[in-house]
C-alpha cells in the first residue's frame, strides 16, 4: 500500500482548522454574536450599519425635541401669565367704561394698567438659557422696547418674523417658536399697542365709548394671544408625541440590529461541541502519526 505523503500536513491543517473554529465558536458563545468583523457576514454587517445610521439620527432628534419641548413650554408660561394679565386689564377697562368714575379714579386705574403693561411688556422679553423666546429667530436681541415719549407710548420690534423648524427622523417638519410680532404685535397694532391706548385715554379722561373701544380691542388682541398660544400647544404635543415614537421605533430597531449579528446560543454550543470531538480526534491521529512511521502503520 501507498501512503499519501501530504497526509500528514492534511491531518495538521484540519487540525489547525478545528482549532480555529473552536476558538471562534467559543467567542461567538461569550460575546453573543455570531458577526465580529466584515468577514463574518459582509451582508449583515452593512444592514447593521445602516440601522446603527438610522439609530443615531433617532438619538439626535430625540435629544433635541427634549430641549425645544423645554423651551416651548417656557413659551407657554410666559404665555398663559400674559392672558392672566391681561384679562385683569379688560376687567379694569371694563369698569372705567362704566361712566360713574371720576377724573382720580380713571389714574388710578391707568396706573394699574401701565404696571399689567410693563409686566406683558417684559414677558414678551422672557429668555430661555440666554436665548429670547419671542424675537424670531434674533434670539440675542432683546426683541420688544417701549417708547413712551409719544402719546400713545410707541411700541418697536427689534426681532425678526422668521419661525423655527424642528424636522422629525421620518420628514415631518414642526414649526416650534413664534416670532413676537404674531404674539404681541408691534407699532401701532397688537396687545401692547392696545394696551398704550387704553393708558393714554384713561389719563386723558377721554369719553367712555374710547375707553369702552379700548376695552373691546384689548380683548380681541387677547384672543390672538390665545389662539397662537393653542398653536403653541398643538406644535408641542406634537413633538412630544413624535419624539415618544421615535424611542419606540429606536428599540424595534436595535432589537432588527441585534438579531443580525447576534448568536444563537443553543447551536453556538452544539456546534462548539462537535467541533472539539473534532479537534480531539484529529489531535489523536497527528499524535499517533508523530510517533509511528506512516509506511509501518498502514502495513
């Protein structure tokens, strides 16, 4: 009989094979994944770094819907104080409309008002860590001032009308702030505007149906406040609710992810198994053959 003189080198290199394999299926079996680097499984490796991509820009929005949340409910604040104070103002209006107050009570009652103006006035001013809620997106400059030198005081807006943009991990995009002009107005129109008429006329003692007119504007520029406060509110629970589902879909993800390159434990340990009675029979053989001359042991 003829011997394979390459036997022996075939017994190694298997040898050397069901070690390798021993060896890998043993770290698949202590990490837990079956995919350690590009070789393993290219394939999976690619789709797992697509969703690892996906993952990512899903962490980035959700990290920043927190803080936009946060600042647009230091917007809401500010904005229900400003409907406090000014429904104190119609109330006033109200009862300097009724034509029985004397020329010492309508002051009175102006200074009152000017003191509910100056504090919307500084509302409409409100910041949130440094950055002004109502200037657009000018958000370093002071954004509402008041002129008081002319009769009525002059209202100016120094911001800008320009609206944020929040962009959710699917496309949709969300307005999440509200330029001061479409809150408080500016110049002759709007809340503070109203506001400086009716202080004007109460100090001049103009006729009731002026303070009666005021009354009436102040109460529609209220509802404006209002209404872009419920905008506000619908934009903000949007971005909490889209932000909630993008941590849902996040852990659906990791979880498609995770079954790429994880490994299944019961085979792993089936496989590690007969991969090293293997390995110890091959390493029988060698051993054997290390002691043995071939040409006596095949006679």
């Amino acid at each position: 009989m003829r011997a394979d003189p390459t036997y022996y080198n075939t017994v190694v290199q298997a040898l050397n094979t069901a070690m390798g394999n021993s060896n890998n299926l043993a770290a698949q079996l202590s990490s837990g994944l079956r995919v350690g680097s590009l070789a393993d499984d290219p394939t999976a490796v690619t789709q797992s770094l697509q969703l690892g991509s996906h993952i990512s820009r899903i962490d980035t929005y959700v990290q920043t819907a927190s803080g936009v949340a946060s600042r647009m409910q230091a917007m809401d604040s500010a904005l229900g104080e400003v409907v406090s104070k000014v429904t104190s103002a119609i109330t006033l209006a109200i009862g300097a409309a009724n034509g029985t107050l004397n020329g010492s009570n309508l002051q009175a009652i102006a200074q009152q008002v000017t003191s509910i103006r100056d504090n919307v006035l500084s509302l409409a001013n409100s910041s949130y860590q440094g950055t002004y809620l109502f200037a657009g997106s000018q958000g370093k400059t002071t954004p509402f001032s008041m002129d008081a030198t002319t009769t009525p005081a002059a209202v100016n807006y120094s911001g800008d009308g320009k609206v944020q943009t929040i962009v959710t991990p699917g496309g949709q995009q969300i307005q999440i702030s509200l330029p001061g002009t479409t809150v408080f107005g500016s110049g002759s129109t709007g809340i503070l505007a109203v506001m400086n008429q009716l202080i004007a006329d109460l100090t001049s003692g103009a006729p009731t149906a002026n303070i009666s007119a005021d009354s009436s504007a102040l109460t529609d520029a209220l509802a404006n406040v209002s209404t872009q406060r419920s905008f506000l509110n619908n934009s903000l629970n949007t971005v909490q609710s889209t932000s909630t589902y993008a941590q849902t879909q996040e852990a659906q993800i990791k979880v498609q992810q995770s079954a790429l390159v994880a490994s299944d434990p019961a085979k792993i340990a089936t496989d590690l198994k007969a991969n090293q009675t293997q390995y110890q029979a091959l390493l029988s053989v060698v051993t054997v053959l290390q002691q043995t001359n071939l040409f006596d042991y095949l006679k």
